[in-house]
C-alpha cells in the first residue's frame, strides 16, 4: 500500500508519496483543486493530510476513490517532526508525513457528514452576520457619545429607528457618514431575519433538533450548533467524554502531590460552547423553578453566580446528550433508574 501526504495549500499543495518500505516514489506539487484527479489516478492508498480549511473536502474525495484517510490534528503534527529545528518548507512537511505513515497507524479526526458541515457551515455565516451588526452598532453608539447622546436600551432590529428618532430632534441632524452606517444595520437586520427564519424551519424538519428544542432555553441555533458539532452521538461513550470535547470541563495541574484544578479546557467549538452558555442563561432566566436551575442556584451560592452558569451550561450538555441518545424529550422530573446491582 502507497502512503500519499499532502501539504495542502489554498492554491498548490506538496504531494510526496512513499511505497511501503519507505521509499520516495513521486515528489511534486500539484494545484489543489487538481488533486482529486491525482487521487483517482493511484491505487488504494493511504491519504494523510493534516488539518485545515481544505483538508475535509480532500479526505471525501480520497474516500469516493477508495483511499483510507488520517486526518492528522495540526497540534500533533509537530510532535511527528514537522517544523522540527526551526525548518519548515512545504516538502519537508509532506515528506515527514509521508514517513511518519509508512511507521505509524496515525490518529485521525472525526470527519463529520456533509450534513453536518452543511448546517455548521450556515451558523457560521449567521454568527458572522451578527458579528458584523454588533460592530456597527457600537462603532454608531461611539460616533452619538461624541455629540453626547445617549439612547435607551433596545434591540439590535430597533436602533437605527431610535437613533434617527433621536437625532432628528437636535439641529445637527443626521450625518451622512452615520446614515451609511443605519441602512447597513437594516440590511443585516433582514439578513439575520432571514437567515434565523431558515435555520428554524430546518431545526423543526429535523427530528433530533425538535427534541433538543424541548429543553427550555434551547432554540434553533443552540439546537443546530449542538448536532452539527457532535454529528454522530454514538462515537461519545458518555456525557463526561462530551463535555471534555466541548471545552467544558475544567483542566488539571498536578505535580508531585499537589493536584490543582484549573480553568475550562475550552477545547472543541467555542461557538457551540458559546451557544450552551446563552441557553443556559436563558434558562435561568425563564425557569428560576426548574430543578437544575435550582441546583444551579446552590452552585452560585458557594462559588458565584458566573461558575453557576458555567456549571448549568455542562448541565445542558449532559440533558441533550441523554435526550439524543435516548429519542426521548426533556423531563425536568426525570431521575435515574436506581441501580439494581
């Protein structure tokens, strides 16, 4: 069996491809959207890559034409010898890859379904949506600061209308240069309209989403974000195996007989972990009587009412992980079968 590594690259990417005892057979660059050809022209191989923006649609393509894939995470790949000594060319790279294949069975991560990416692909473009309306909003409020105006609290869908209400009252008016900023947030605002109308059309075809959904404070996004990230429950043995994935448990110094724990991991999607902490603020706003909102409420009592929302946020992630696991839909009195044993 070949070994094929590939350092990918946004236009041309470094092949370097070894025989099974090691050997160099072919060394050459090829632009990336080529590669697939490349990979339909060799026998079953060994694809490794190493991750990045490209690496998932190189890892189907390889896949469609019979390869077996290693998806290598980049935070391993220097301990395999790329960058080793301070060098680090394109060759290099694809001929350590190469070699370290021909020795080891690398690890590979979880390649999520087109599905999956698919969903992940359209909240990312909302959040960035948002992002950009939060932007211009505060970069409109720092311009009314320096003529001293102040609005009262809104929504995001309601400022530009405040801001002109309020401006058309003084004798200055209205600058042009923050006109330019009041249509574009109206345009985002239909944008993000649209685009929240279209994520809970799809949370509610969805079978899984509609369960999630019935935890309270969880909506479509949370609900899209959470399935996209996991894609596939069944290769997480528990819900602790989940919330490490999710960043959301804390970390650990020990040494010698010291052991200190430390703030959250904050591995995996940070915008999926984001979404569980809206939710479960949101829960802890509307449900002050649900029970793990009061086994929240005892947590802040002991250690503040931020690592209250932390720790209810891990809570979530354990519920939607039962919820999907076991088809069913969220009970606030539901408790674990006693044990028999």
């Amino acid at each position: 069996m070949e070994h094929i590594a590939i350092d990918l690259g946004s236009r041309e990417s470094q092949v370097c491809i070894r025989d099974e005892q090691g050997r160099i057979l072919l060394e050459r660059r090829v632009a990336t959207p080529r590669l697939e050809r490349m990979l339909a022209a060799r026998p079953a191989s060994r694809v490794v890559v190493e991750t990045s923006s490209e690496s998932l649609a190189v890892a189907d393509a390889a896949v469609q034409h019979g390869h077996q894939v290693r998806v290598v995470p980049a935070t391993l790949v220097r301990a395999l010898g790329v960058g080793a000594r301070g060098i680090k060319t394109d060759v290099r790279d694809a001929q350590v890859l190469s070699d370290a294949s021909c020795r080891l069975d690398l690890p590979t991560v979880h390649i999520p379904a087109p599905l999956s990416r698919e969903r992940k692909a359209m909240c990312t473009s909302r959040e960035s949506l948002v992002r950009t309306r939060t932007h211009l909003v505060n970069t409109s409020r720092a311009f009314l600061r320096t003529r001293l105006v102040t609005l009262s609290r809104g929504a995001p869908e309601t400022f530009p209308k405040r801001v002109r209400e309020r401006l058309l009252k003084s004798s200055d008016g209205i600058p042009e240069h923050l006109e330019w900023l009041l249509r574009s947030i109206e345009a985002l605002n239909e944008q993000i309209r649209l685009a929240d109308a279209q994520l809970e059309a799809l949370a509610k075809q969805d079978e899984t989403c509609r369960r999630l959904m019935s935890v309270p404070g969880v909506g479509p996004v949370t609900a899209m974000r959470f399935v996209s990230t996991v894609d596939d429950v069944t290769r997480f043995k528990s819900a602790s195996k989940l919330e490490s994935y999710l960043g959301l448990t804390p970390g650990e110094s020990t040494t010698g007989f010291r052991t200190q724990r430390t703030r959250l991991t904050k591995a995996g999607c940070s915008s999926t972990r984001h979404a569980l902490g809206q939710a479960a603020l949101v829960l802890w706003r509307i449900r002050p009587n649900d029970p793990i909102v009061v086994w929240a409420k005892a947590v802040s009592e002991r250690v503040g009412r931020p690592k209250a929302i932390v720790a209810l946020a891990r809570k979530l992630a354990r519920v939607l992980y039962a919820i999907w696991r076991s088809g069913s839909s969220y009970d606030p009195n539901h408790r674990r079968p006693a044990s028999t044993g």
